[in-house]
C-alpha cells in the first residue's frame, strides 16, 4: 500500500518513473561505515522531490535500514545536543536536517575499531539535503549553526532510557572541532564522562 501511495505521489507531482530512480549517492568518511548520503533531487519551478529512505536500496548497500523508531527534534542556533549512544542495545541512524543546518558528528566507540576514538562531522542543511549514516558503535551528536533547526532522524532500535549513554562533548582526547565555542547544553551533556572513563 506505502509503494502505492508513494508512486501516485509521484504522479501527482509530475515526475515519472524513469525520472524518479532509486539512486543514492554514498560518500566515505575517515570511520568505516560511517557515510553522508546524497540523495537524488528533482527539481523543476514548483519546488522538490526526493525520497529520504528506501528499505531495498538500502539493503543493496549493505547498509543496516532495518529502522523502527523515527525522532524529530527543534533547536536554536548555538544549542548542542550529544554525544549520544546506547550501551547494550547500539542504534543505527540516519540523520537529516529537515530546516536549518547543523554540524552532525558522529565518535567511533567500538573498542575492536581501528579508529576507536576517533570522530568525523558533515554539515546537514536543507540546502544540500543530504544525510548522515551512522552505524551502531557510534556516539552522536550535532550543533544548529542557523538560527534554528529540525533534525529528523530514523533509529535501528527503539530509544531505551535505561541503556542510554553519553560521551562529553568536549573529551579533549577526542578533541571534536565544534564549530560552536560556547554551546548551550543539557545539563546531562554537560556531566557525561571522558572517552578514558567509559569503561569500553
């Protein structure tokens, strides 16, 4: 019924099937695994159309785009939000700035990793549309550099309180170059601990 209801859209719109492709463009990052998709954009004088997520063509990738739980969050310029992770239940996600842009970042805490420890940031806007994925084993989090943002983002596992953990934004042995200096904080982010301390 969703392929259904998605190609009558299309239709709606004016694109046709030979227009509309399942094409995705992957970017490699520094981290295995870590990617910023590009997805295929189709413009004309009335606006856009893109399609965000796609089961099959994920799968074809090798990517884990078995998502159950989709978030959307608001912020203002200056806010930071992470660095986020679950501990015994890792969620992979896909990370998309809807309106604004923010500067997405995602830590390699997977202690087998060659490059545990190490971190890899994108800008996400809804200027370039593009998306950030994440595998599980990764810390994240971002900062709004406009004056406001709504990040969407999709989750391979549902949000366990529990289980939830957090690295400190500013782990100088992570050493993340934020491009926000003095950042407005959860008070929970303000306390996670250091990547020496978490015990991985």
């Amino acid at each position: 019924m969703i392929g259904i209801w998605i190609n009558h859209i299309k239709q709606k719109l004016g694109f046709s099937h030979d227009q509309i492709g399942m094409d995705m463009n992957l970017i490699s990052t520094s981290l295995k695994g870590l990617l910023i998709i590009a997805p295929k954009v189709f413009e004309d004088k009335r606006g856009y159309f893109l399609e965000t997520y796609h089961l099959e063509r994920f799968q074809s990738a090798g990517l884990d785009g078995n998502f159950v739980q989709d978030n959307l969050s608001f912020s203002k310029k200056g806010t930071l939000r992470g660095l986020h992770f679950q501990i015994t239940h890792p969620q992979a996600k896909l990370v998309q700035a809807v309106t604004g842009e923010i500067f997405d970042v995602a830590v390699d805490i997977r202690p087998e990793s060659p490059t545990f420890g190490k971190w890899s940031g994108t800008v996400l806007s809804e200027e370039n549309k593009r998306q950030l994925f994440i595998p599980g084993g990764f810390a994240h989090g971002f900062c709004v550099l406009s004056e406001s943002a709504h990040v969407a983002y999709k989750c391979s596992d549902y949000y366990r309180p529990e289980d939830e953990g957090g690295l400190l934004w500013s782990d100088p042995t992570v050493a993340i170059d934020w491009p926000v200096k003095d950042p407005v904080l959860s008070e929970k982010d303000q306390h996670y601990p250091c990547l020496a301390d978490l015990g991985l």
